[in-house]
C-alpha cells in the first residue's frame, strides 16, 4: 500500500500528514520542538499515539529509537565502516535487521531484509516539495507487514539524513 508523507516546509516542530493514495489521512508525525534531541510521535488522526522516533544522544553512530508504549520496537542506526556505500539498518526488538540502502539523502531507497523488500521509498513520482512515497509491502506475514513501523522507519531514515542534506544544498549554492 502507498502512503504520501507530506512535510512543511519551515513549520515549527516538524508536524505533517501521512495520507493514503486516495488523499486521506492516516497518520500524523508531530515533531516535538525545543527538545534537547530529535523527538517525533507517530499519532492516528485522532490524536492517539502509535509510536515514539526519538534520537538517542553520546553514540559513536548516530540512531534513533523507534518505541511502542515505552517498550523497543526497533533502532535504525549507521551502518559501521562503509564508506563506499549509504546504508543504514534497522535493528528489531524482536529479532532481525532490515537493510536500508539506496540514495537516502534523495529519498530514492529501499527497506529489505532476507524475505525481500519491506518498503520502496521513492521522491521521483512528485513534482511538490518535501512530498515522497512510502510503498509498503503490507502483505507480508511478519512485522514488516505494520505500516505504522514503516512509516516510523522512513521518519527516522529523514532524520539521520537531514544533516547531510542540508551540507549538500549549501555545496550546490557556492
């Protein structure tokens, strides 16, 4: 199933929709501002929490934490000595990592793991913005089958990278 993150642009706190293709809303990602790290809440549309992205602070590698209920779900993290190639992985509470590779800072990547693919990012079918596609493989019969986690996963991925984002729209304009 394709969900449609939709960011604003210059908007305290990082708040936006994650709607589903036929324009409706399904989740929102409330981004906490003024917080010594990085925080967002996955919410329904309703308000009610699903899930917590939050950066974890005096690592080596840069990672956030992605929590249900205070409890561990999973931690997307950078990839140790790989200079050649952008990776991140995702390690689950329950067992097992999924890979994420591709060209993250442009958001053209995928999430997979030894059963396949989990998700396909992708910016290149949107002319607007700060909007990208999350094309969910809900069909499987594990935990890559939660949306909300994938969807989670993206956000993060968006963090870890917004540095390096940042540095190569500065180069582009010197």
């Amino acid at each position: 199933m394709k969900y449609l993150v939709r960011e604003r642009i210059f908007d305290i706190g990082d708040d936006f929709w994650v709607t589903d293709e036929e324009d409706n809303r399904i989740y929102w990602v409330d981004g906490k501002a003024m917080r010594l790290r990085t925080t967002f809440q996955l919410k329904t549309p309703d308000g009610e929490p699903l899930l917590e992205i939050k950066e974890k602070l005096l690592h080596i590698r840069d990672q956030m934490r992605i929590t249900r209920d205070d409890e561990l779900v999973a931690t997307v993290r950078e990839r140790m000595f790989n200079p050649i190639k952008e990776k991140l992985i995702v390690e689950l509470a329950a067992g097992g990592e999924w890979e994420v590779h591709g060209d993250l800072l442009g958001k053209e990547y995928v999430i997979s793991d030894e059963q396949g693919t989990v998700a396909h990012i992708s910016k290149k079918w949107f002319r607007v913005r700060d909007t990208y596609a999350v094309d969910a493989n809900t069909h499987r019969p594990d935990i890559a089958a939660d949306p909300a986690l994938v969807i989670a996963v993206a956000v993060a991925v968006d963090s870890l990278t917004e540095d390096g984002r940042e540095e190569e729209e500065e180069e582009e304009q010197d």
